[in-house]
C-alpha cells in the first residue's frame, strides 16, 4: 500500500530553513509608491508597493515591512458594457526582500483601503458607476458628495452632465493583495525589538480608559509634539485642518451645511478637544483611519506622554433631527491600534514599545 505525505510535510523535508512558504490566500498589507489611475496607465505598465505589515507563518515573521511587491497593469480604461465603469486591475508577481533578493508570486488586489470603488472576484478595481444630474432628495444629495470628488460634484451641477469617475489613486494609497497560488521565500531577518519593562509601565496603568463619548483610548506615545507631528507624516496621515482644508472635505461642509447638518464635535477628554488630530483617507469621505491625542503630565523615559483614541471610521451617518453628521466607527479598536503602531514602525520612528492593557506604548524617535 503506497502511503503519501502532505505537501507541507515535503516541503519542511526539501526546504531549507532559512525558507518559507506562502500558502495560496496569504494577504499582505502594502501602499503604493506612485500614482495609478485607470485613464493614464496602460496595460503592462510596472507598479510597485511597499510591504507595510509583516506576514507571519509558523511562528515567525516570514515578510517583514519595508519588503517590496513588484507587478503591473493588466486591465484599464473603461469596462465594456452599458455602464461603462472604469476599471483597474494589477497583477503583482515579484517579492523583493531587504537585500534585493526576488521572489516569483502571484497576486491580485482583493481590496482598497478607504476607497469609493469596489473590487470583483478577479481582483478589477470598478470605479463608481456613471451617475446623471445631482439627486433632488438632501440626504440623497449628500450620500453623493461623499462619494465623489468635488470636481465630480461641480460638473453634476449641470442636469444634463452625466459624470464618470475614475479608478485613480495617489502615492501612498494602500491596498490589501492575495496570493493565488503558494510561494516560497527567504524568510525576513529577525528584527531586534526594544521592549519597554513591566517596570516602567506600571505608572501608566491609572490612565483614563475612554474619552468622554466613551470612545477607547489605546495608543500613548511618547515623544515631543514635533516628533508626534513627524512620525504619523512620515507614516501617511494628515493632520486633520490641513484635510478638511482640502476642495472636497470644504465643498462637502458647505453642502452639508446648506441642508441642515453640522460636522460632529470633535472628541473630549477631561473637557479638553484633542489638541492633535490625524487622519489617513484614500478618496471617499465616509472611511478613514483617525488618530485623536492629548497631552499628558505622565512621562515615558523621561518623554512627554500623548494618549490617543485611534478609530477606523467605516461610514458616515446622517442624523436629521440631531442635525448633524457623524461617522460610524469599526468597533474593533484593537486591530487600529496595531494599525497605527504598525504604520509609525514602518516609518521607523518608535524606537521601544509596550503595552498597559489594551493600550499600546510607544515611545518615538
């Protein structure tokens, strides 16, 4: 009787440690390093990502940060049909580690962080679909302006304009991609990590837990307010005036305004408003990543603390007889909090952390 071993048992046999295997349907979080837009590009053209999450498998980190996805175009311009979407659709297939070292994979977008578009089975971004004269109903009217950019919206003012948008996104958008099929690379160096002693974290553990909307407080950061303001630009958020200064978030203000809504107050703390707030947002209003900080009297390493309530926002809600606007929140508060740690450890600028519950501690560079 002839028996026979799993694949996986014949690969930890012919492998060598130093390597791993990337099964089919491993996800790796990467950001684009240039711009990609469906009616500029052209089929075959390169596009390359930056890693910027590890990829762990049997215990270890197998991909780290800073780790390069390499592909191209394979599908742009407009999507056949009476709709006429627009349509984007990469295909990566090359892994590039800390030293140069390549590896063969293949890998689609299964999604776009924060995006407006929507992603179909074989990884081809759709644009929204093509919409004709602004809608008469209010809340329906602003459903719309969050959607679209404020270009989009000034057209729509004409009834007779029907307004296609299109699949683009700037440098630093990020996106999550799949492998279709297992890989096997060089796993990534083991990365030497500060962790900050039992010690120095017990004086932390009386902090206040929430803010006053009951909003979870689960980053602290230690560091001087310009190297608050460094790391999470280096990391890819914008301070918050300097992006509701932006046309669109303005255009959309004022829309909303004009029909009776108010943008939602800004969080409290001790009956303080955040004095630093930051926020990563691809092209639609209505998702983003939100950062809210306040100063404290508690240092770390001889560091001024900063505590902070880090939140994905997921949609926009109205609220008439409130009169107001808000965002819904992703309850799960604990997959941001690695978010943000991530991003400032991609950027290289936490050089020890820790944990006080299930508030991360990170103390910047």
């Amino acid at each position: 009787m002839r028996h026979t071993l799993p694949i996986s048992a014949l690969l930890c046999c012919v492998l060598p440690a130093s390597a791993a295997e990337l099964p089919a349907g491993t996800r790796l979080q990467v950001r684009l390093t240039q711009h990609v837009y469906s009616h500029t590009v052209s089929p075959g053209q390169p596009v390359s990502t930056l890693v910027i999450a590890p990829v762990r498998a049997g215990g270890r980190v197998v991909v780290a940060p800073g780790w390069t996805l390499e592909g191209s175009v394979l599908e742009s311009g407009t999507q056949p049909g009476p709709e006429k979407r627009a349509r984007l659709r990469l295909r990566f297939t090359k892994l590039v580690d800390e030293d140069g070292g390549a590896f063969a994979v293949e890998g689609r977008v299964v999604e776009v962080d924060g995006a407006r578009e929507t992603v179909d089975a074989e990884g081809r971004v759709l644009g929204v679909p093509p919409r004709k004269g602004l809608p008469k109903d209010k809340d329906a009217l602003l459903r719309l302006a969050v959607q679209l950019d404020p270009v989009a919206l000034g057209l729509m003012e004409a009834p007779s304009q029907t307004v296609r948008a299109a699949v683009g996104y700037d440098r630093g958008a990020e996106m999550t991609v799949a492998l279709m099929a297992p890989a096997v690379v060089t796993a990534a160096k083991a990365a030497r990590s500060d962790e900050l002693p039992p010690a120095e974290l017990r004086p932390l553990a009386a902090l206040p837990a929430q803010t006053s909307e009951r909003e979870p407080l689960n980053v602290l950061l230690a560091g001087t307010r310009e190297q608050v303001e460094a790391a999470f630009q280096e990391a890819g958020y914008v301070p918050f005036d300097r992006l509701w200064g932006k046309a669109g978030p303005r255009a959309f203000v004022a829309l909303a305004e004009r029909s009776g809504f108010r943008p939602e107050p800004l969080g409290r703390l001790d009956g303080q408003d955040a004095a630093l707030v930051f926020e990563k947002q691809n092209n639609t209003l209505a998702r983003r990543h939100r950062v809210r900080l306040w100063p404290r009297t508690e240092t770390v390493r001889g560091h001024a603390a900063w505590i902070g309530a880090a939140a994905r926002c997921v949609d926009l809600v109205f609220d008439r007889s409130a009169g107001t606007f808000a965002h819904r929140l992703d309850p799960d508060t604990d997959a941001e909090r690695e978010k943000v740690a991530q991003d400032l450890g991609t950027a290289r600028r936490v050089s020890a952390r820790g944990q006080v519950g299930r508030m991360a501690v990170l103390v910047l560079k």
